[in-house]
C-alpha cells in the first residue's frame, strides 16, 4: 500500500502543478490583453470535419464585422464603468 502511495504522489504534485501553471499563464495572458479567450471562425469545428460555421455562416467579414461590433461594445462599456 506505501509502494502505491510512493508512485502516485510525484504523478500528483507533477500533474498539479501543470494545472497551476496552465491557469497561471492564462491568467497573465488575459492581464495583458485584457480581452477574454475567443474562438476562431470555425475553429475546432473544421478539424472535425464540419465546414460549416455556426456563427458567420463561412463569411469572414461577418466574423470582422463582428469584432468591431465587440470593440464599440467594450468602449461603451469602458465609458460607463468607475474608475477604480
């Protein structure tokens, strides 16, 4: 029973700190850009064999338009929000 609990517990704190790592760097990425995680047009889904995009329907001006749209969006937002 100590022989299993002496293999797993590297595997853990190695597993763990991957994990911590990963929220780590993706909590700085986030700071510095200040914008949350997006997707691409189509992303994963052209990966799986599906050409067909949910979102723009395989345009990608409406994809571009849709960017502006999410800045203008931010700047109102910006606007309105205290300072802190």
């Amino acid at each position: 029973m100590n022989d299993i609990i002496s293999q797993f517990l590297p595997i853990f704190f190695v597993t763990l700190g991957v994990f911590v790592l990963f929220f780590l760097f993706m909590g700085i990425g986030y700071l510095v850009k200040k914008q949350p995680l997006k997707g691409s047009c189509g992303g994963v889904a052209n990966l799986m064999g599906d050409e067909y995009c949910q979102f723009c329907g395989n345009d990608p001006n409406k994809c571009e338009n849709n960017n502006d749209f999410d800045k203008a969006t931010q700047a109102k937002a910006k606007n309105l929000s205290k300072p802190a």
